[in-house]
C-alpha cells in the first residue's frame, strides 16, 4: 500500500502549487508536471514511477480524452468548416515541417523527427478555449479558432494512428494506405452511429432520463470504444476520444424540452470533479515522474529551436490559412498566436512515445519543455497582441 502515500503526497503537493499557479493565471497543468519533476526522481526523488501509479495515470488519461470528447461541439465548425479545416491543416503541416526538420538536423534520426513533427502539429483546445474565455475577440474569429484547434484534434487522431503503425514496423506504403482505410471506417463508423443514436433516436431517452444509467452508459461506451480501436491498430486514446465525442452531439438533438441538453451538462458536470481534481492531475504528474534527464541529455539549443519551430509553424500555418479567405492580417497574426498552445493531448503522445522507444529521455524532456512554454505563453502573447490592435 505504500503507493496510497505516494498518491496522497502527490495531489497535495500538486493541489497546493496549482493553487499558487492560479494567482498568477498560470495553467494547472503546468503545476502537476512540476510536481512530478520536483518530487519525482528528476530533482528531490521523493517518489518513483511505480505499477500502481502508472496504471492510475493510463487510465486518467482514457479520462482525459473522453472529457475533452464530451466538451467538443461537433457543430462548431459548421459554419466555417472550409476556413477551420484549412487554417487547421496548414497549421499542422508548417509545425510539422519545422519541428521534423529541427529535430534531424540535430542528428535524432528519421523515426525521432517524424514523432516530434506530428507532437508539434497538435493544438491544445483546453489551451485554446481557456484564451477565447478570457478574451473579447469576434464572433467569426472565435469560431474559426475553436473549429480549426477542433479540426487539428481530428487530424491528431489520425496521426496517432500513424504513430502507433510505427511502433509496429508498418510504416510502408500497403500498409500505411490499409491503416489509413481502417482509421477512415472506424471513425465514419462511430460518427454515423451517434447521427442515429445520439441526435436523432427517440430511444435512447430511455438512458437519459437517469442520470445514473447514463452514466455507466458513458463509461461502458469509453471502453468498448478503446478496445475496438486497438483492435483496429489505433491507440485506446483515441476511441476514448471519440465516445465523448459521439455522446456529445446530443447537443443536437431537437428536443423541446432541452432534456438531452440539461443531462449531458449534469453528466460532464458530476465528471468535471472527479476528473479534474483527481485522474486528469495523476496523467500529468506521471508525465512529471518520468521525466528524468541528465543534464549532458538537455541540449538549450534544440528546446529553444523547437520552441521557436512550435510558435511559428502555427503562427505562418494558420496566419497564411486566414490570408487565403481574405482575412487581414491582424486577424491572421491573432488565430495564428491563438492556435500556438500545447497541452494535453501531445503530452499523452509524447508520454506514448517514450514508453514505445520512440523517442529518448533527452528529446521527451525538451518536447515536454517546450509544451509547457507554449501552454504558458500563448494567452499572454495571445492578450498582447489583441491590446495592440484594439489601441490601434
């Protein structure tokens, strides 16, 4: 039972200094990665990662991703769906571009490149919706912001299931196009069923109207979903992923009572605090834990590069995306700064990526490093900038 003390230190320390963080507007995750690395073997090796933790982690992360499921809008993008999937994609393609050449120019080798490439090309949307909830910009702007980081979620996905195809030794031609096929079905599959079930079935009533059974419900569909994607070749992640994203279209329902509405608000309400305050904190503190580099293995040049590589792929990406429907350029500048932030879902690839050997202790450090400056710089650049142009 000695990981029972091991957890309770650990969420103390990480509540108290994500208590700190907040006074100064600083993003929680930040603080339960430092958690781990000040109490972990990095600096004051106070505590190792163990099983227990490890498998408390992989399943906060399951967590994880069915929340960030549930709270996507599906229908965000449907207004501007050409200018977010294009201000998204050219996003990914710059960060991915930059952050792949930087890391082999180092001499990483070519599977290292390529991971941290796709690591790059993610964008946080908890990092995204944070600035948008703490900022007045327009409405079509807001739009196009959250659809695009949305869009770039969808595109992780499929990423993801490159990546796994790696670790696999798939990577060739055939194989590549039969996982691309197989990624293709799984979510057209998924989505054309939560059309049915969940925006238009009158039966599935049933389910709502207890909030208990709607509940199991949720937890149930998480893991068959998880299974059936590593059955596939996918990773667990991403079926997590998707039950949240398919339960959440019941926010499209027609409903004259608003009943599926009000439910899903109580269902992500009863899991916002179990999720929050206890599994999405032990993911990243187990992220904390297994960051242990030497100092030779932290290379200043390469997390500075890489840093300039992850701000500026999506600053030229999506500026230029914005340029192509004929956006000015202040408001290009401001979706290109907005999309720029880093957070849970490249930490989870990065966390996978060491685990499989794809990358080293020294590159998962700096990639770590450079998500978390990302995660921290992106709304105060985010807010300068927006400033600057309401003074002008």
């Amino acid at each position: 039972m000695e990981y029972m003390l091991d957890l309770s230190i650990l969420l103390v320390f990480a509540k108290t200094l994500e208590w700190l963080f907040e006074k100064k507007d600083v993003h929680p995750i930040l603080a339960h990665i430092l958690t781990g690395m000040i109490l972990g073997p990095f600096l004051l090796n106070v505590i190792s990662p163990s099983e227990p933790l490890k498998v408390l982690s992989e399943f906060g992360l399951l967590m994880m991703m069915l929340y960030m499921g549930l709270t996507s809008n599906f229908s965000s993008i449907a207004s501007n769906k050409a200018k977010a999937i294009t201000v998204a994609g050219l996003g990914v393609a710059f960060s991915f571009f930059l952050g792949f050449s930087t890391v082999y120019l180092f001499g990483k080798g070519l599977a290292a490149a390529i991971f941290v490439g796709v690591t790059l090309g993610n964008t946080a949307i908890e990092v995204t919706s944070g600035v948008l909830l703490k900022s007045r910009v327009g409405k079509e702007i807001s739009s196009i912001l959250m659809g695009a980081a949305f869009a770039d979620d969808i595109m992780a996905v499929y990423l993801i299931g490159i990546i796994t195809a790696m670790t696999q030794g798939e990577l060739a031609l055939f194989p590549l196009v039969v996982l691309t096929i197989k990624i293709a079905i799984f979510i057209a599959a998924v989505l054309l069923l939560s059309e049915y079930i969940f925006k238009r079935s009158v039966r599935f009533y049933g389910i709502l109207r207890n909030l208990n059974i709607f509940f199991t419900f949720t937890i149930i569909l998480t893991f068959f979903l998880a299974i059936v994607a590593e059955m596939v070749g996918l990773h667990q992640i991403i079926g997590a992923y998707l039950a949240g994203l398919t339960i959440s279209r019941l926010r499209e329902r027609r409903d004259p009572l608003v009943l599926s509405k009000i439910k899903l608000n109580e269902l992500i309400g009863d899991l916002q605090v179990v999720l929050t305050e206890f599994f999405m904190p032990l993911f990243f503190i187990y992220v904390g834990l297994m960051f242990n580099p030497s100092l030779n293995e932290l290379n200043v040049a390469l997390i500075v590069l890489l840093y300039l590589a992850a701000v500026l792929g999506k600053l030229l990406g999506c500026g230029l995306g914005m340029r192509a429907f004929g956006f000015d350029w202040k408001s290009a500048m401001l979706v290109g700064i907005g999309m720029g932030g880093r957070g849970s879902l490249d930490l989870a690839i990065l966390k996978f990526g060491i685990e499989e050997g794809l990358i080293d202790q020294g590159l998962f450090a700096t990639s770590v490093i450079v998500s978390m400056l990302t995660a921290v710089t992106t709304p105060q650049f985010f807010k300068l900038y927006l400033s600057r142009i309401r003074e002008e």
